[in-house]
C-alpha cells in the first residue's frame, strides 16, 4: 500500500547516499558489514517497481536503528551518521 505523505524517490537518494558512505569505510568492520548488507538489501527493494512503501519504512527503520548503534565508530570514520539518523527519523514520521 502507498503512503502519499512518504517520499520514495527521497527514501532511494538517501539511501545511495549512504551506500557511498560506505564505500569508503573499512570492509574489515563487523558494525559496517551488517550496516552494508542493510543498506545493498534496501537498495534492492528501492530498485523494485511499485514496491509497497511499508517494506521500505521497515528498511529504513532497520538502517536508522544501526546507524543509531554505530553514531560513534560511523561518525570517527567520516560518516554524518547523525545527520542520517535525523533525515530516516524525518522520512519515518519519528522527528
């Protein structure tokens, strides 16, 4: 089902934005390896057609949730993770 207030096309820039993040981050971290497998799966149900705006909001909940986990080793290694973490809240309706 869609939500007319959730803004999709925001939800992917967004997300490919912290994909890019972390792309540069050190692939030897257990904290961004369980945050890139997070972010690659919601990547790939953004790329879907028509896909139901409640399946990205669990992503984006399950991504805010480990950003929020790892604000400190995410922030020492160049990532605005509380930045981040206040735009999902935005997208959520949580801020």
């Amino acid at each position: 089902m869609s939500d007319p207030g959730f803004d999709i096309d925001r939800a992917r820039l967004l997300i490919n934005e912290i994909s890019g993040n972390l792309a540069g981050q050190p692939a030897d971290s257990a904290r961004h390896a369980e945050l890139r497998a997070e972010v690659d799966a919601l990547k790939a149900i953004l790329e879907r057609p028509g896909v139901p705006h409640a399946q990205v909001k669990d992503g984006l909940e399950s991504v805010r949730g480990l950003i929020h986990a790892a604000a400190n080793e995410l922030r020492a290694d160049g990532v605005r993770a509380g930045i981040l973490v206040k735009e999902i809240g935005r997208m959520l309706g949580l801020d």
